[in-house]
C-alpha cells in the first residue's frame, strides 16, 4: 500500500513486470500522466486504486481486456481525469465515488470497494 505518500511523477512502466502482484494501491498521491499499457501484465490484480491523483488520458485497451474477465476492484478518477471503460467505480476529485455497474447484472460487484 503506498497510498498517501505523496508520490510524484508517471505511473513506472516498470510496475508492469510485477506480475504476480495482488494488490496495487497509489491512490490519493500527486502521479501524473496516463496508466501505462504495461499495466496489462498485472492480470492477477484483485485491487487497483489510483484515484485521488492527477492522471490523465484513455485506460488502454488492452489493460481493460485483461480486467474484463476477473473485475477487480479498479477505481480511478474517471469522471473529471481519465476514460476508464473497465473502472469497477469511477470517483470525483471532489471525493465521490460511484459503481459503473449499478443497477445492471453485474449489480453485486459495487459492494467489492470498501
């Protein structure tokens, strides 16, 4: 967990060659720029929290096909900074945070962010 640290800078490509990570947790930081297409080797995630930080750009696609068979907890600054299709919830830099997939099938992954 290193959220809260006052991280700056670009998200590590090199983040990408820990492939047998679980957990990956950088939220409320100041990292800048995109979510690299190296984050698509981390297909073991079940929890990605880059929100509350100032990252910009489209989630490449193909980090979203990777996510989009084992939904982990993904949740980033979709509704002010970056496109994230695949974001299990999408906050506000105002602190907000909603499930993309309430009131759809896939209801019951929202309880999943704690």
């Amino acid at each position: 967990d290193l959220s809260n640290n006052q991280l700056s800078g670009t998200l590590p490509l090199e983040l990408g060659k820990l492939i047998f990570l679980r957990s990956l947790s950088l939220h409320t930081n100041r990292l800048t720029g995109a979510i690299p297409f190296s984050f698509s080797a981390l297909g073991r995630l079940n929890t990605l929290r880059l929100e509350s930080n100032s990252l910009t750009g489209t989630v490449p696609e193909a980090v979203c096909a990777v996510y989009s068979n084992s939904y982990p907890v993904f949740v980033t600054d979709c509704i002010d900074e970056v496109e994230c299709p695949c974001c299990l919830f999408c906050c506000s830099d105002g602190g907000g945070c909603s499930c993309q997939f309430a009131n759809t099938d896939l209801d019951f992954l929202c309880s999943e962010y704690t």
